[in-house]
C-alpha cells in the first residue's frame, strides 16, 4: 500500500467525536510510520501539539458505521457508511478508544481499512520479536524522536544520553554519533542507535565469561581474575543449551541447578530465536529495514528446547534476581518525617575508631 499521501501535507477526513458535530480534519501519518495525526482545531492550539494515535496500540479496525459516535449521525451520514470505519485502540492508562473517521473516497477507506491493519499487523509482528535490550533502546527512542521522524540527529542523541544517566564528554559523542552515522545522512537510524547504544553499554568482562561458557574453555584457578581482553565480542552471536549453563553455574557458583530454576531465572530475559543469520531491527518505515533476530544453535530442534544467547545472560547478570542484596530489604518503612538529629546513621565502626582497629576506642 501507498502511504505517500497520509505523509505530509496529510489528507482531510470526517471525524465524528463523542461531543458536537462531525468535524472534518488534516491527517497525517509520521515519517516513522507508527503515529496517524490530526489537528483538533482549538483542543490542539491549546495543548500546542497534534492529536497522536501510536498504530502499536491499535487492538482492531472495525469497518463500516457501529459505534455510538456513527450511530448518533446515522439519519445524516449513514450513506456513508461503505466508506467508514473505526479504528480501536487503548491509551496510556489501558483504557479503549475509538477513532472514527468516514473517507470522501473508497479507495482511500481501502487505503485505510486494509493498509492500515496490514501496518499494525507488521508494527505488532516487530515488538514482538524484539528482545528486552531492544525494547529498552526502544523505550529511549520514543522519548527522544518526539517528532516522530523515524531518525535522531545530534542534539537528540545528547538530550536522550542524559536521560538515560550515561555521562560523556561531548567531543566523545560527536565522534560516536560521527561512527555510527555510517549512511551519512547526518541523523541515526534506529539501527544505527542500537549499534552506538551496544558500544556504549558493552561490557568486557561478561563477554569474557561468556566466551568461556561457549567454549566450555578451562579457565583454571576460579578464585582468580580472569583474563579480560580489549575485545571479545566474537562469541557474542553465539547461543547455548541449558545444559551448558548449567554445568556454568556449578563450576563457578557452587549451585546445582535444575533445568526448571533455568527456565525460570530467564522467563523475563528470553529473546526471540530464528533459523536464519542475524538481521536488523528497525522502527518501520517507508524504506522499512528486516527486524533483528538473534541466530539460532543447529542443535535446538525443539520449539520447547531454550536456546541461551549472550543478550539474555547479560540482562540476567544485571538483573535484580541476581543482586547482592535482597531487593525487599530496600523497601522504607521507618518514619522519615522526623528532623535528622532523631535517627542513627548507620556506618562502618571504622569511622569511630581513635587509633589501632584492635585496641584503641571508639
């Protein structure tokens, strides 16, 4: 479908609202191709902005005239009910709504009725493949692409780094934005942000550990740092069986796991596995790029079978499960409303000591 003329300058349709008449508006939809806009009149002058519909929301589109807006009209408008649909999505608290629109044309309630659910099927089939690191990068890129161009430039990708608590130098930035910009368009593709957030959050000595789990290498004395090189990265397109992180994670923690604690230790880190050679991710666009997929082990047969990648390692180390302290011990549930003379602080003895740690006082 061609969805050059609901890009801008965008087309004029019937809305039918809940209050007042019928009204016709301007709708466009984003470069990136996930948002339908239109212009409210005076509600959008007062809140200086388009009102949205994000198309991944979408639950279904319901063809002719059978909401209660339609129906209030029906004695005036019910001609066009061939050429009208209504398109049902939930907002941000989960609640559905619906969007109700008559086309002046058939072609143009085509346009809509079948191309439009053929591009919320394809947006719903891309999150649903992207793994938790993608959906994080993706949850960054909505708050920074707020004109919903399908691209960041430069002052973008400081502000969004900023937000997301990774502090670098500006110079440093540039030259990354610089790398990474590899079309040379002078703005980031969501790809192209992907690859400059890995580099950003890449860490050494995971991927180390992981090389050695793939290659079920001897890393020798266990109480001793290992070995961290520059670079090893070149296992990191590999996945393994919960056979081999099991024995993993009897040779370096000491526990004996069952194949159930795996599964379950992974549940909230699984990604999607394909067949094929990895492949891209992408925000959908009219020159829409093949959504990433991690490879897959020739020995997973099994749909059951749970094929480990370093993707879900790595957001396992740095989960909550495996921190340090119990995460229910952070919970305050001290009286905080007193001034500060009325608490002890609670610090190393260290701190109080006069002279030797054995002997002297405190």
């Amino acid at each position: 479908y061609d969805f050059d003329s609901l890009l801008s300058p965008g087309i004029i349709l019937l809305k039918f609202g809940r209050g007042g008449s019928p009204h016709e508006r301007l709708f466009v939809i984003s470069g990136d191709m996930r948002y339908l806009s239109w212009n409210a009149g005076w509600f959008c002058r007062k809140l200086g902005k388009l009102c949205t519909v994000d198309l991944e929301r979408v639950v279904r589109i319901m063809p002719g005239q059978t909401t209660p807006q339609f129906q209030r009209w029906a004695h005036i408008y019910g001609d066009a009910k061939e050429n009208s649909l209504s398109i049902v999505y939930t907002d941000t608290d989960g609640k559905e709504k619906t969007l109700d629109i008559t086309t002046p044309t058939y072609d143009l309630y085509n346009l809509f009725f079948h191309g439009l659910q053929e591009l919320v099927d394809k947006l719903h089939e891309l999150s649903a493949s992207y793994s938790q690191d993608v959906l994080y990068f993706k949850s960054l890129w909505d708050r920074a692409d707020v004109d919903h161009s399908g691209s960041l430039d430069m002052n973008e990708v400081v502000k969004l780094l900023s937000s997301a608590n990774i502090s670098l130098p500006f110079a440093t930035v540039k030259k990354l934005y610089k790398q990474f910009d590899t079309d040379r368009s002078g703005v980031l593709d969501f790809q192209e942000f992907i690859d400059l957030m890995n580099l950003i959050r890449k860490r050494t000595d995971l991927e180390c550990v992981w090389s050695i789990i793939v290659q079920d290498a001897d890393c020798g004395d266990v109480s001793q740092p290992l070995p961290i090189a520059s670079d090893q990265s070149e296992y990191n397109s590999a996945v393994i069986t919960v056979e081999r992180f099991q024995k993993y994670w009897l040779k370096f923690q000491g526990e004996n796991i069952s194949e159930l604690q795996v599964r379950e230790m992974f549940s909230t880190t699984r990604e999607k596995v394909d067949e094929t050679n990895p492949k891209k991710h992408s925000i959908l666009s009219r020159n829409s790029k093949a959504h990433n997929a991690a490879s897959k082990d020739s020995s997973s047969d099994s749909a059951n079978e749970l094929s480990i990648s370093y993707g879900m390692f790595r957001t396992l180390m740095d989960s909550p499960q495996l921190a340090l302290f119990d995460p229910a011990k952070t919970k305050v549930y001290q009286d905080m409303n007193q001034s500060l003379s009325h608490y002890y602080m609670a610090s190393s003895h260290n701190t109080y000591l006069e002279g030797d740690q054995l002997t002297s006082n405190s």
